[in-house]
C-alpha cells in the first residue's frame, strides 16, 4: 500500500492531522513525503468542493426556472385545453399523486440497502424534461390521452428531485462548503420561480393558444412560396422547461461523488417490493394506536386530500372566468400564484410566531379556516381582487395547519413511532386520494366547478376544522387530568 493509500485511510479514521502523520511517521515514512501527500489529498479535495459548488449552482438555477415556467396550475389548463374532461384532470392529478406516495416512500426505503446516485438522479431529471415536449405536442395535436400519459412519466421522473436528491446534495456539499452563488440561489431560489413564472404566463399570452401565424421565405432556398408556420406560447414555455431539467439531469452526470460502503446485499426490486408493502402493513397498527391518532389521521388525510382537488382546478377556474380580463388568463393565473409563492415564504415566518403565542387548538382551527377562504371566495366572490387575497391567505393557513399537525403528532407518539407514522402516511393515503379525488373529479364534471369548491369549502370548515378541534379538546382533558393526579 502506498503513501497516498495509507494516508487516505488514516484519514477515514476521523484522526487528527497530528496523529495521522505521528502514526506514519512510526511506520517509516519520511515528513516531508507526508506533508507533500497531505497537500495533493487537500487540493484535490478543494478542486472536486469547487467543481461541485459550480455544477450543482448551474443545477439549482436550472431547476428553479424550470420549476416556474412548469407551473402546476399551467399543466392543468393546458391539458384541459389538449381536449381533456374535467373529471379526467381532477382523477389524472389522483392517480399521479398516488403514484409520488408509492414511489417516494418506496425509494426512499429501498435508498437505505441500494445506492442511487447522481447516474439515477440525472435519468430521473433528463425524463422530466421530455415529459414537458410531449405535454406541449399533446396540445398541439389535442390528444389528451398523450398528454396523460406524458405528465404520468413526469410525475416518475419529478420523484428524483425530491428526497434523494435533497439527500445527495447535503452529502455532496456540507452548508459550510457552498459558495457564495449556491447560497444565494438556495435562499432567493423562491424569486427566480416566481420571475420564471412571470415570464411563462406572459409568453403563453404573447402567443395564445391558438397561435400567431408566421412566414418566413429564406432567399437562399429558392422557394416558390414561404415557409408558414405558427409560433405557440405554451409550446415556447414547455420547450424552455425541458431544456431546463434536461441540461439540470445533464449537469449531474459531472458531478464528483463517493458512494459509501455501507450498503449490504440489495434485494431485487420485486423482492424489496413485497418486503416493503408487508413491512408497511404490519405498521398500521400505529394509525389505530388510540382514538386521539385516528382523528389525527382522518383530518390529515381529508386536508391534504381537498388540497389535491382544489389545486387540480384553481387554475383552470381562474383562466375561464377571467381570460378576458385584467391582464388576460394566463398571466392572471401567473399573478395569482406568484402571490402564492411570495407569500409561503412569510407563511414560514407567521407560523413560528403562531406556534409560540398561540398553541396548537388555535393554530389547527385558524388554519384550517384560512385554507376554506379560497374554495369558498370562488363560490361565493369570484372575483380577482378577492380570490388574489384568499389565495394568499390559504398558503399562510396551510403553512400553520402543517406545523400544528406535527405538534400534535409529537404529543401523541414517542420518537419511533412518530417516524413510522410519517413514513407510511403517504402509503394509506393512496386509496382514500385516489376514491376522493375521483369523487371531487365526478362533482366537477357533473354540476360546477364553483359546485366542487363549495363542497371542499364545506370539508375544511365544517367537517375537518371541528375533528382538530375536538382532538386538541381531547388532548388537553387527559393533560390537565393526569396533572390533577400529579
């Protein structure tokens, strides 16, 4: 073993530099030898931190403009507008989110035993890019059943930039080794979005849906007649989309990593499979520990379940009803919503001054209500103005209803339990998202839009509001009756 080896796994040892060069020293090394090994291992260390700070700075901007111009609320109107039913948007967005929960809570266990790596982050990346031209040439040819299936393989390729690529990237670069331009976009990444969004909502109103003719007759072509063609807006935003993640999947492909040596034998991914889904089940004890969790349980689902089916149609609400107004339907949709993502970074805020002035009953309560606003104003007050103000409103009351659930969640279960309980929500989730969703789907196709957002302003406030209320009533007996005992 040479000097540079021998050195490299004093290193893995966590020693100090002292130790180390005293113990190679010992076996017969010369100190300048060392010193000079010290000093390549070191440079080579800051040559990958810095390659890897620019790499994964390129990425993060990449993703943040992508993330603007493919907008959730723009895939719906866009698929509505490829020639898709209302029920199918409302039960597409069902079956996609079921998909997330299966796979995110699959690889994110399968991580544990199988490395992935930057190989299968950048496939992952490269995939979600090319689901956006084929979201784009499925309006083009009005084929909603292309568009389905483009924003399902989306939805798989999307699962890669959630948890395992937060994963990578904290074990890539630690917070003290990111540069001053990664920081940057790490905390005003929100901005770019919303300025990414801005820009995707105005190029979809430049260019309308149905598209600008254009001709151009190159002199050097020698053509009898010009070349005719239309420029579409929504066809330039998704194009910029995925050139985006692809060049965000290509750029991890560079990126310099060192795979740990801690996973064991990998189990096949069929075998893994049925280990998981058994492992899963048996944890279901856990949501029928008491009363208190099932409540808990019940609400959660319901919240984030009336999220899923106001959120499939918002946008599209928003787009129908003032197309011809203000600033034109895409770009009102891209106000509105970059309000929505202003405003959820003083939701954070507004939340850790709730937790500690307020508690938990009032903060479930408080949230929740603020959530119903939105689905409620567009019942009731359909207006710009107003739904502008709900929307904002609605993201600070989900900020608070989250953190509050957690508190809650905390209270009821010790450590272990409390890490089963997040980890296998999303897996019980999966039928009763995709039965609602498709119930809120069939409501929207049959009667209204502004019927469905009544019936979800109903579920939150007068259905999901008193259930954390009475769980918190609950909590606070059995408190105050165990500290009378004490």
């Amino acid at each position: 073993m040479g000097l540079k080896e021998e050195l490299s796994k004093e290193l893995t040892k966590g020693n100090s530099i002292y130790i180390i060069k005293a113990n190679l020293l010992g076996r017969g090394y010369l100190e300048e030898d060392i010193n000079s090994a010290l000093r390549s291992i070191v440079n080579v260390k800051v040559e990958e931190s810095n390659k890897n700070n620019k790499l994964l700075s390129w990425k993060e901007l990449f993703d943040r403009i992508g993330y603007g111009f493919a907008s959730q609320q723009f895939i719906n109107i866009l698929f509505v507008l490829s020639g898709a039913s209302l029920f199918l948007v409302g039960f597409t967005n069902g079956i996609k989110t079921a998909i997330v929960y299966l796979l995110s809570g699959f690889l994110k266990e399968y991580s544990r035993i199988k490395y992935f790596g930057k190989t299968f982050i950048s496939t992952g990346g490269i995939i979600y890019g090319f689901s956006f031209l084929g979201m784009a040439f499925a309006v083009v040819l009005h084929s909603p059943i292309f568009f389905l299936i483009s924003l399902l393989v989306g939805a798989i390729g999307v699962i890669a930039h959630g948890d395992l690529y937060i994963s990578f990237f904290n074990a890539i670069l630690k917070n003290e080794r990111r540069k001053t331009f990664l920081k940057f976009i790490s905390y005003f990444g929100m901005f770019i979005t919303a300025a990414s969004l801005m820009i995707a909502g105005f190029l979809m109103e430049l260019f309308p849906v149905n598209g600008i003719p254009f001709s151009i007759n190159p002199l050097w072509l020698n053509l009898v007649s010009p070349i005719n063609f239309k420029i579409y807006g929504y066809l330039i935003a998704f194009e910029i989309t995925a050139i985006m993640f692809i060049l965000s999947g290509y750029l991890m492909s560079f990126i310099d990593e060192k795979k740990d040596s801690v996973y064991g034998s990998t189990l096949y991914i069929s075998a893994f499979m049925r280990e998981y889904v058994k492992e899963a089940t048996s944890n279901s004890r856990i949501f029928v520990k008491n009363k208190k969790v099932i409540l808990l349980t019940f609400a959660a689902m319901l919240f984030t379940i009336a999220q899923v089916v106001g959120n499939s149609y918002f946008g599209i609400f928003i787009y129908e009803n003032f197309k011809h107004q203000f600033l034109g339907g895409f770009m009102n949709v891209a106000v509105i919503f970059v309000i929505a993502l202003i405003t959820s970074l003083s939701g954070v805020m507004l939340t850790k001054t709730f937790a500690k002035s307020l508690g938990e009953a009032p903060m479930l309560v408080f949230g929740t209500l603020l959530v119903s606003l939105l689905p409620l104003t567009m019942y009731f007050n359909p207006n710009l103005y107003a739904i502008g103000l709900s929307v904002a409103l609605s993201i600070i009351g989900g900020a608070v209803v989250g953190v509050a659930q957690g508190l809650i969640a905390e209270r009821l279960m010790d450590d272990k339990e409390l890490s089963t309980y997040f980890t296998t929500m999303g897996f019980f989730s999966i039928i009763p998202t995709i039965v609602l969703v498709t119930l809120g789907a069939l409501i929207a196709q049959m009667y209204s839009l502004q019927k469905l957002f009544l019936v979800l302003g109903i579920v939150l406030a007068l259905v999901v509001m008193p259930i954390y209320f009475i769980l918190v009533v609950i909590i606070d007996a059995e408190y105050r009756r165990d500290h009378v005992k004490k």
